[in-house]
C-alpha cells in the first residue's frame, strides 16, 4: 500500500517509537504515584517529552504542556476554559468539527465566521480585523486546513487578538511538526495539536499548550494534592486527571525526535516537492479539479481535487483497489468545504509524510492518469 493519508494519521513510523512505546509497556508503570523504579522511568520520561514539547514549540514554563488524547480532546480544554454561554467567537472558515462542534454545544454562542476564499490572506486578515471590531470574546483559527492544506496567516491574526486584548486558540492538528509553532511570539491563550501526525507519535496523544490557566475537562486523581477534593490551581496537573498514557508519551517522545533531528524545514519542504508534483499533473487534465496554489507560502505538502464526473468517495474506493490510501469526502471540516465550495461532493485529499518518495507521487499520477507521464530521476527523490 501506498499511504497517502497523513492529514489523518501518519501510518508509517520512526523505528524509534514503536521501540519507545514496546519499552514503556515492558519498563514504565505510572509517573507521580510511587517511588520505585518503574514509576520514576515513567517520571522522567513523562518530564523530559514535556521538555522537548517546551523547547520545539516556544513556551516558557514546560508545565504549561499539557498530555491529552488527542487534539480534539485539546481543543475541548481550550474552548471550555475561553467560551461561556452567549460568548461571540471569531473563528475562520476553514475549521475542523473538532472546534466547530465543542462551539456549537455552548448555549447561546455567537460564532463570526470569516469566510475568506482559498489562499487568500489578506482577505482572511481584513475579516478577522472585522470580527475583532465588531466585539470578540475569543478567537479560534487552525493554522492549516485540514482539506486544502491552505496556511492560514496565524501571526497576522495573533497580532490583531493582541491588539485588542482578545484570546486566541490555535488548532496546530496540521502543522505540528511541519511549520514553526510559537507560542510565546503569538501571544496565544491556546495552541492545540494531536501526537499522531506531524509529530509521528502513536495513536490516542495529544498536547495543548497553555498561554493562560484553564479550566479542567476532567476531574480525578493526579497524584498531588491528594487529601483535597477540588483540583490542583497548578499546571499541568489541573488538567492531567489519571493515569497517563506512558506508552504514548514515550512513543511521542521518539517522535519528536526524530521530527527535530530531521528539521522543520526539510520536511515541510519534502512534503512540498511531493504536492507541487500531483499538482502539476492535475493541473494538465480536465477530468480533475483541483484546489491547490504553488506558493510554498500559503500552501503545505496537503492537495484536495475531485473529479469531474463521478464522485470522491467512489474514486478513493478505485485508488484503494489499486494500492493507494487517499480520504475522500467531508474530512470532519463541513466549515472548509463550504468556504471552498467543494460542500456538494467533498473532495479526494492527498497528504504525505516524512516517508513518502516522489517515486510513489509519480505512481499515483499514472494510476490517475492510467498511464501517464514517464518516470524520472527526480521521481527517485527520498528525504532519506
């Protein structure tokens, strides 16, 4: 199989986590609820992936990251602690479930999306700069979309929240990993972003970053403050309720290890060279539309297109049959496609990783094109 589906989840993995997470089920027992060996690896383990979280994403206090299950179980954290009944919420249109749906249980919400069209900026930043004008509790912006792989012009944006004293979220799901994420320099309440993905850790870890105090999600034992009834004031315990996920920590370790030892800049341009490469052949036919730019700026290594005739889904079934994982559909971001247009049908999305090859683009282009263009010598090209 060839994976092209690392918008979701990145399938193939460093060596080095499936290694980390087999030695936390065979070393680690739970950080913080003894004194005996096992329970200090887990401590260690546990402190140093909050380090090397702290050091690759800008934040000060490394207490202030936080382990959750997923991104989504982030952003939870980060709207419960910023929304309150009747709160009016700026928020682009290119935002996942994961925040629109958390937004659309708080009674009362007003939400002010700024639909601005694909890869356009300047108009994405002139609609926030309205919607903070027009009186804004919070901010919510996803740093790249999840469909169109569009990146959206988060440090404009901080910096109008700034101005004005607003509190921003950022959903960091797809660029995590890929493009540089500060938490410090964007002043944000809030950056979310789950382990699995640009950060090649397993499956069910997460982090959310913390600019500002939060109110917990879950309530539990943390191994402080024990003989009280109410959470922890502290971080990260107020939001660290049970048992962490030690084999996920330690695999999410390896992870970003292995995403600093390659650097930010080889991947994020590695991805790019795959994407510009199907883009460039869809752009030659008329059986596709496609939905990309070729400004390194505003677009990461993630394509959505469709067909002309037929539909997504069935296509995706097609690309299956013969060896490819691509998604097809509504990728969980109803708000995207119709910013994009695409509401109607959804699109086929195509996301690569660190392990993909341009050989493995060119093939995709030839099943899509039963038989296109030749192979070339930088079709060979491996970031290995």
């Amino acid at each position: 199989m060839i994976y092209f589906d690392s918008a979701a989840t990145t399938f193939q993995k460093p060596a080095a986590v499936g290694r980390a997470v087999s030695g936390a089920l065979a070393a680690m027992s739970s950080p913080g609820r003894g004194g005996y060996p096992s329970a200090q690896l887990a401590d260690r383990t546990l402190v140093t992936c909050r380090e090397e979280l702290a050091e690759l994403f800008h934040v000060p206090d490394p207490e202030r990251v936080v382990f959750t299950s997923n991104a989504t179980h982030a952003l939870n954290i980060a709207i419960r602690s910023l929304v309150r009944p009747g709160s009016r919420v700026a928020l682009s249109g290119y935002e996942h479930n994961a925040v629109t749906r958390p937004l659309h249980a708080v009674p009362g919400a007003r939400l002010h999306v700024v639909s601005a069209p694909l890869f356009r900026p300047e108009e994405m930043v002139r609609g926030f700069r309205r919607a903070l004008e027009a009186g804004a509790d919070a901010a919510v912006c996803t740093h790249v979309s999840n469909v169109f792989g569009y990146i959206l012009p988060v440090e404009e944006i901080a910096a109008l929240c700034r101005q004005r004293g607003v509190p921003l979220i950022v959903d960091a799901s797809q660029s995590a990993g890929i493009l540089p994420v500060d938490l410090a320099a964007w002043g944000a309440a809030f950056v979310a972003m789950p382990g699995h993905k640009g950060l090649y850790g397993p499956q069910g870890t997460g982090v959310l970053l913390c600019g500002r105090e939060a109110e917990p999600l879950l309530r539990g034992g943390t191994g402080s403050n024990s003989k009280e009834q109410e959470m922890p004031e502290f971080l990260p315990d107020r939001l660290e309720a049970g048992t962490h996920n030690m084999p996920g920590v330690a695999g999410l370790l390896a992870g970003v290890r292995f995403v600093r030892q390659l650097g930010l800049a080889r991947i994020r341009r590695h991805e790019w060279r795959l994407k510009e490469r199907l883009l460039t052949f869809l752009e030659r036919r008329r059986d596709f539309r496609v939905y990309g730019c070729h400004d390194e700026a505003l677009q990461a290594g993630v394509l959505s297109f469709a067909p002309v005739e037929g539909d997504c889904e069935t296509l995706c079934a097609q690309l299956a049959e013969a060896g490819f994982a691509l998604r097809g559909g509504y990728h969980c971001a109803p708000f995207a496609h119709r910013t994009a247009g695409t509401l109607e049908g959804g699109t086929v999305r195509f996301s690569a990783s660190a392990f993909n090859t341009m050989e493995e683009t060119a093939a995709l282009c030839r099943r899509l094109g039963q038989g296109g263009p030749p192979k070339t010598a930088e079709e060979k090209f491996t970031i290995s």
